[in-house]
C-alpha cells in the first residue's frame, strides 16, 4: 500500500502541508470478549483531529484498514461522534475517508449502537455544516448509509460500495453485475465523482474551497480577473451540453459537477460568478426523467440549506415515455417541486431554448418562485410543440387550416414575447448577454429576504 493509501497517508495528501493535528491518537478499543484485549488497536481504527484546506479549517476521520479491518467498534465511533461535536461548534466542515469492513462483531450490540452513533451526528450536522465522505477500500452493510448521509461522496476507482455483497444478490454474480463497483454506485447517485486517489484528493479540495464553511458563513468572493461583462460568444451553440455552456459562464470555466454519472439528463454542479459560489441546475437533454428532476432537488436542497445562490436553465420539451417515469415521476416530480418553491435564497432562471408543459413549470419558473426570470429572443415557452397544439385544437381540420392554427399558436402562446407580456419573463436577452445578467441579478438579490409561514418543516 502506498503512502498516500494508509490511514495516515490519506490525511497528508488531503490537508495543507503540517496543518494536521490529530485527537484522540491514544485511545484503544475498550471491549475484551473473544480475546480482543490481546490484539493492539492502534486509534482504535481510525484516526481523528483537524487541519485545512487552502487555509480553511476542517475536521477529519480517516479509518485504518489494517486495525481489525477498519471495523466499527465502541471507541472508534466515540472518536468520530466526538469529531462532529467539534465541527458543530466551531462551524467547520466535516470529511470522512472510509476503508471498513463493517461492525466489529467482537463488540456486538456495542459496535452496532456506535454506528448509529455516527449516523446521528451526521444527522445533527446536515444542514449546519457541510460533510464530504470519500470511500477507499470497501464500505459495505451499515456503514453504506454513512456516505450517504453526507452531502458529497467520492469514490476510489477500485473501492467497493454495497448492502449485500453482488453474489448475495438473487440470480447475480460478481462477474455478471458487480453491483458493489464504483461505476454502478455512481449510476445510480450514489457518489459525485469517482477516480484515482490523487484525482479524489484534488476534487474534494475544488470542492471545499467552493463551499461555505457553516450555513451561517456568507462566504468570501474568489479572486476574478475574468470580465463581469463578457460576451458569451456562440452560447447557443453550446444547447445539449449543458456543462460546457455553464463553464462558459463561469469566472474563467470554474465548474464542479456533481453526481456526473447519475441522471444525465440534468447537470448539476458549482460555478463562480463575480467570485462568488452559485449552485446552477441545467437541461442537458430535451426530455426529463424521473431520476434527473430528483438529483435536481437533492441539488437546490444542499444550495439552500447552506445559502447557496441557484442558476437555472432551462431546455425541455417533455418527460420521458418510459416505465421508470410512471414509476417514479409523480414523487420526484413532487420533490422538485417542493424543492424550487421551499428554497429561500435568490434563484435566477435562463429559458435558453425550449420550455414545454410540466418541465417548464418544475425547471424553476417564476410560478415556482424564480426572483428573475431571463429568456433567449429564439427560446418557446408553451404547453407543447405549436403544431401539437394545433393538431389537438383543430382535430379533423385539414393540413392548411391546422398550419395557420399553429402559426397563430406559436405568435401568441408560445414565443417568449407572449410570456414577458404575461409577467412570466422579466427581460429577453441574448444568449451573448447571458453572463452579464445573470451577475447583476445575482448582485440585486444578495440581501434577499423572505418570510414564509410559520411551522416546523415540510413534509415533502
């Protein structure tokens, strides 16, 4: 094992140059049955304290695999509990590097009550302070909703993410679906971004450095040589990648995907705007699918829990005919929903291209609660294709009367004048202009206040 790929080693390549200080570097596991006060329990597992990045405090678990496997016993949660207790206090952010073999079954009940232990802290820190979790090795039972609980996870190209092992699984095998695999985790949403070690230790370094330390922390503006007022030359160009049309709005191209291998057909991820983080939502396909419109409200949930500005553009058309929509669709859908019309902090819209029916409602309109809403002079914002619309409202008529039908459709329902007129769309703009806007109306909202009922929290 490489240096870099030891407990200790890991906490190095991570942090600042010496800013490490560790905590609780003499305990040792406190059980005896089963002989286990033979066995040296160096950390008890996993090694505790703080340092920084980029000169920023954070707080830092990382588990040795080669102390009983990494397991979960009693003393090796106390020390992670006793981590969050810090970083509760002081409002700094919380990193999990996690390499576990699971509960300690030596310590039984013991083990088991530890890891809800930790499950709780993070609980009690969702929302407060942000918390990043990477998983090398393997993580796999229990400790699989460790990771989770955390609001970002990464995973080593090599490590191992699972409930039941692949073979446990009825009618699979590993060959024939390693279910347990980083890919597989990260189609289906379960890390932002898999790679090498040094590629996880630089990501979540990007990360970090984009994200407020505490959700009371404003955050301080990055350093922008990029011009507030450039064009964004050939933007439209750019419709159907959506990551490249947020790197060209951006402060010099700065953008951090996450979930990069879940849902392709929303991007999500951080861009700078004027220095500052925005948490930007975009189309990356004309059709919506279940899984893309929950990573989108997972998305603006962490944005406005930590007071994150959120960008959104809109490209969509439809959702997508599939069982997976009808499965899921109406509780996603719901979710995102909920999550557009909850979220207080300032929310700027972009209808770059086409915005039909229920996509164009869910995808931060202004009935949702956008604060502004800005829209490409080519862009259409309507319930669906005009000569849809026509062939509906005209069924039976012929061929000419229903293309005059959809001529006047798309005049006076769909075209982006239509919806200015009705308050929908606050200003037409051209894609060239999109950066400028979009940082002075960011710059308008910044003291945005808002009053909502009175009551404990939603339930959606």
């Amino acid at each position: 094992m490489s240096v870099t790929q030891n407990a200790a080693g890991r906490i190095e390549a991570l942090l600042d140059a010496n800013s490490f200080v560790e905590i609780g570097g003499a305990v040792t596991a406190r059980n005896t049955d089963f002989n286990l006060s033979a066995v040296e329990t160096p950390s008890d597992g996993v090694i505790t304290g703080y340092g920084t990045i980029d000169g920023s405090l954070v707080y830092i678990y990382s588990q040795d695999a080669s102390v009983l496997g990494g397991s979960v016993g009693e003393m090796h949660a106390k020390k992670i509990s006793n981590i969050y207790r810090f970083a509760r206090r002081t409002g700094a952010p919380v990193i999990g590097l996690i390499d576990c073999s699971g509960v300690r079954l030596e310590e039984s009940t013991d083990a088991l009550n530890a890891l809800g232990g930790i499950m709780r802290s993070q609980v009690m820190a969702s929302g407060l302070i942000p918390q990043i979790a990477a998983v090398f090795g393997n993580c796999g039972g229990g400790l699989s909703i460790v990771p989770q609980l955390a609001d970002f996870t990464f995973i080593e190209n090599d490590a191992k993410l699972f409930v039941n092992s692949p073979d446990a699984v009825k009618g699979n095998t590993a060959d024939k679906n390693d279910t347990s695999a980083a890919a597989f985790q990260m189609e289906n949403g379960n890390a932002d971004f898999c790679g090498s070690a040094e590629e996880i230790y630089a990501a979540i370094r990007e990360l970090a450095v984009m994200l407020p330390l505490n959700n009371e922390d404003e955050g301080s503006a990055a350093d922008v040589v990029d011009d507030l007022n450039r064009p964004c030359t050939g933007l439209a160009s750019t419709l159907g990648n959506a990551a490249d049309t947020l790197r060209i709005i951006s402060d010099s191209g700065v953008f951090f995907e996450t979930k990069r291998g879940f849902a392709s057909c929303v991007v999500t991820g951080f861009i700078r705007l004027n220095g500052y983080t925005v948490g930007a939502v975009a189309n990356n396909e004309a059709e919506l699918c279940a899984k893309g419109v929950e990573k989108a409200a997972d998305f603006i949930g962490f944005c406005d829990a930590f007071n994150i500005p959120v960008l959104t553009l809109v490209n969509a058309t439809a959702l997508k005919a599939q069982e997976c929509t009808e499965k899921l669709f109406p509780r996603t859908g719901a979710r995102l929903a909920y999550a557009y019309a909850n979220a207080t902090v300032p929310k700027v819209t972009v209808v770059a291209g086409k915005a039909y029916g229920t996509p164009y409602i869910l995808m931060g309109s202004k009935a949702l609660g956008a604060d502004m809403v800005f829209a490409w002079p080519d862009a259409e914002i309507g319930t669906m294709d005009p000569k849809m619309a026509a062939k509906v409202m005209c069924d039976g008529a012929d061929a000419e009367t229903q293309k005059k039908a959809a001529a006047d459709y798309a005049a006076l329902q769909q075209s982006v004048t239509s919806a200015a007129r009705r308050g929908y769309v606050d200003t037409i703009i051209s894609d060239a202009d999109t950066r400028k806007y979009v940082i002075g109306a960011f710059e308008m909202l910044y003291t945005k206040r808002e009053e909502r009922p009175d009551k404990k929290h939603g339930t959606v």
